[in-house]
C-alpha cells in the first residue's frame, strides 16, 4: 500500500502537479514550499500523517557513523533548508538527515538575481545564492529552541559581501566566530559542514590552496568541537589537486568528506548548451554533476576510505543513482535538485528503492555495499 501510494504520489508530482510549479520563478516557488513545509513542522498531526504515509524503516539501511545513528542514508544537502525551516518536517517524509545552511558568521541577502533558474532538459538547476542566509546567530536562536528527530547538521562557511574586501586571515577568523557561536548555543545539532567549495562568492579568498586550507583547519581544531566535523569539497579541482587537500584534511580531526558542490564546467556533456545561454552567471547542480561526483567518491574512498567518512552528494534522482555512489564509496547520501524534479516524495522512494537493490546483492544491511564498486572503471 505504501509503495503504491510514494509511486502515485511520484506520478502526480511530475504530471501535474510540477508543470504547474515550473511556470513560476524557482526562487518564489522555494520560498513557498519552505513556507509550507515549516507549517506542517509544527503541527504533530500533519507530521505523524506524513510519516505513515512515506516513512520508510527498515534494519537494512541503518547505520552508526561517526558515532551518529541513521535510520536511513539518504539526506538533504545544504543549500536549500538555509533558514533553517523544514528541520520538523524532513524526518516524516522519508529523510534520514539533513543539513541546514550554509549559515554564515553575518548576515548575507544574497547575490544578483536571478539566483536560482532552471534547465529542465540538462536536469539541473542555476545555483547562484552565495550563502544567502540570515546569519548564524539569528540562525542559532531559531534552532537551539528544537528537537530534531534525525540526525541534523549544520553548514558554515565564510561571510559573502558583494563589497568584500576581507584577507585570508580575516576569513578564516570568520568561520572560526560563526563556529564559536554556534558551539556556544548549545544546539542539538549531530554534526557539522564546513562549506569551503561555494564557488559563487565574492572577494579572493580561497581555502583550496593547501597552506591556506592547514591555516583554516587549524583554526578549527583550536576550537575542539564537541561534535563531528564534514567537509563540503568542489568537483570543479583535478584529482591530483583533491588528493593535495585530503591530505591535508586527514592530519585534523575531521570525520569525513563530501563530494562535492555544483558543476562550473559549462562543457561538461550533460549540458543542453541552449539552456545554458539563459545564465551567464552562476554554477549548476543535479545531472551535470554526477560523473564527476562519482570519480571524486571513488578517488577518496580508494585513497583514504578507511581515514575518511565519504557522503556522495550530486545528480541523484532515484534510487539507482544512489545506490552507485555508495557501491564507489559513500556511507551516506545526499540531494537537492533531485527532489525538485521528482518531488518531495523522493527520499522515501529512493530508500524503498535501496532495500530491493540491497536485497537483490545479498546484503543485509547498507553499510556492506559500501565501496564494492570502487575498483571498477567508471
């Protein structure tokens, strides 16, 4: 029953319900949908409902990570729940974690529009916000207040300002407050993200070099969080450069990794290059991210899968898609255009999904599928 209510609700989503949605700006519709799904946060009824109608439990995608119970693999990535809104809802549709943000040390109203676009043939969406957020301490407030009932996170970065002149030290000292502050609120929050991989931020500040990267995570260390540290890693660097800055990142305590952020190469062959023409500016996520994602999940997870917790993050849409980026090495998985495209239902699609395929290889629970395809040919 509940499989033939996800699938129904999968059809009417992509059939009629989001030929509606994609009339209207991207940005408004985020607006609105964020909106909704903090109302029916705060309502017991409306959250129980939904759970019985796409929770999806199952032994076999269960896992402790970092000393963190999940109840399933699949989250949502930052960049999408950056006030902090739909942290009561997620859990009842399907979501096994999710992490708000990126949140910054100021706030920031957000870069030029348009900041969000769609390119519906290539499966991707424009992604130019630059951390558009209301600020760790505001953010702060809003969370320390709730109970979470899966594992939440939440993504710091560094201040954007279109007038940015800040140095690199003034940076790092940046994320060091907003971290502070967030420690200091006593949050229930299960982790954090340190976004260093936003490519649409202003100023020449860079975490990518390796010198610059040993300076921020130092920074860090110095700090001594109490709960588990992820870093948010680009796709856009050679694997040569990415084995530099994970090697760096294994000298901290730093639980894991995740790969990556949005796709910069506007010749990558998901591209319909006409849609492309729409938006001079600005990255893009979903399918043009995928392959490359996938190289980058395998490259860790062979170089320094047992230093490193790998969570995939880039163009999945189905169950399928998540089940390779684990088989290449991710532990966890995470989304955002996808849900876009498929509709909200998809996390407990995807898990229904991930019990077949784990029963179909023979494994019991998730966690044996990991990395069983990091030796093969992409």
């Amino acid at each position: 029953m509940k499989n033939y209510f996800i699938s129904s609700t999968h059809s009417a989503y992509k059939n009629l319900l989001r030929p509606v949605i994609f009339l209207f700006d991207s940005e408004f519709v985020h607006d609105k949908f964020t909106g909704f799904g903090e109302f029916l946060g705060n309502y017991y009824l409306s959250k129980t409902l939904l759970r019985i109608l796409f929770g999806v439990g199952n032994k076999s995608l269960e896992q402790k990570i970092a000393g963190i119970d999940f109840k399933n693999p699949i989250g949502l990535a930052a960049g999408f729940d950056y006030q902090a809104k739909l942290t009561q809802i997620f859990p009842s549709i399907g979501f096994g974690f999710e992490t708000v943000g990126t949140i910054t040390n100021l706030p920031y109203e957000g870069n030029p529009k348009p900041r969000l676009g769609r390119l519906i043939q290539s499966q991707s969406l424009l992604v130019y916000k630059g951390f558009k957020n209301e600020g760790i301490e505001k953010v702060s407030r809003k969370l320390k207040k709730l109970k979470y009932a899966f594992p939440l996170g939440i993504s710091i970065g560094k201040t954007n300002s279109q007038t940015d002149k800040m140095t690199q030290k003034q940076a790092v000292l940046d994320v060091i407050s907003a971290f502070k502050i967030a420690e200091e609120a006593n949050i229930k929050n299960a982790y954090y993200e340190l976004n260093i991989s936003c490519p649409n931020l202003f100023g020449n500040v860079s975490f990518y070099p390796t010198k610059n990267l040993e300076e921020l995570l130092l920074g860090v260390k110095n700090l001594k969080l109490k709960k588990p540290l992820f870093i948010k890693m680009p796709i856009s660097k050679t694997d040569s450069e990415v084995l530099s800055m994970l090697s760096v990142i294994v000298k901290f305590p730093v639980s894991g990794v995740i790969f990556g952020n949005t796709q910069n190469n506007r010749s990558d062959k998901s591209f319909v290059k006409e849609e492309l023409k729409k938006y001079p500016v600005g990255n893009f996520s979903g399918k043009p991210t995928f392959k490359r994602s996938n190289e980058l999940i395998k490259l860790g997870f062979k170089n320094y899968g047992k230093k490193l917790i790998i969570i995939g993050c880039g163009g999945v849409f189905s169950a399928k898609d998540a089940y390779k980026k684990i088989k290449l090495g991710a532990s966890l998985v995470q989304f955002i255009t996808g849900m876009v495209f498929e509709g909200p239902q998809l996390a407990a699609e995807i898990n229904l999904g991930l019990i077949k395929l784990l029963k179909k290889d023979g494994y019991s629970n998730i966690s044996q599928a990991i990395g069983k395809d990091a030796n093969t040919t992409l």
